[in-house]
C-alpha cells in the first residue's frame, strides 16, 4: 500500500477535519508502522506544490489551510482556489497555477 493510500485510509470519513501532520504521521505509524520521514502531506494538497512531485497525479486530497494544518477535502473534489508553489530556499510563495470547481489550470 502506497503512503498515498494509507493517508486516504486514515482519513476516511473524515472530510471537513482539519488535521495536523503529526496527526497523520502518528496514525500511519500506530495503523501501517510507516517510516514518519517519509509521510509529507503537503504532497498531497490541491492548492500547494512541492519541489519533484509530479502535480498532474490525482493524488489530491488535502488543503493547506496553513503552517503545519491541512484540511481534508477528500480525491475528486470540486476545488476553486490558487495553487502556491514556495521554491526552495526561498521565502516567497508563487501563484503557479489554480482550479475553478474541480477542473486544474497547471502551469499558470
């Protein structure tokens, strides 16, 4: 089972809850015994991405309500909102693409 599928495991059910990254860490720990090093929720975010992810993958479940909070909105939902991209190194966030209802405009 990938990281991505035990994340969607742990969540499920729980859409609208907003959701720490130690939260889902220690549930992939206690349930799957996961390496924690290797679960990064920001990955998985409608409106955030990070260096080497590869953002066409429908593996988008979270938003990123904010440092260290991620709300699960669950795959396939009717997202509307900017996707933000902070390279590396930098303090700046980026506009580097958005949705409209669900439908993806990535890159800007």
């Amino acid at each position: 089972m990938t990281i991505y599928e035990q994340v969607k495991n742990v969540m499920e059910g729980k859409n609208g809850m907003v959701v720490t990254s130690e939260f889902i860490k220690g549930e992939l720990k206690t349930k799957f015994g996961t390496n924690v090093s290797s679960v990064v929720p920001s990955d998985y975010c409608y409106n955030r991405i990070n260096d080497g992810i590869d953002f066409r993958k429908d593996n988008r479940i979270f938003k990123y309500r904010g440092r260290n909070a991620y709300e699960y909105l669950g795959e396939n939902y009717p997202f509307t909102g900017k996707i933000y991209h902070k390279p590396h190194r930098s303090k700046k966030e980026v506009v580097v693409g958005e949705w409209l209802k669900g439908e993806m405009k990535y890159p800007l």
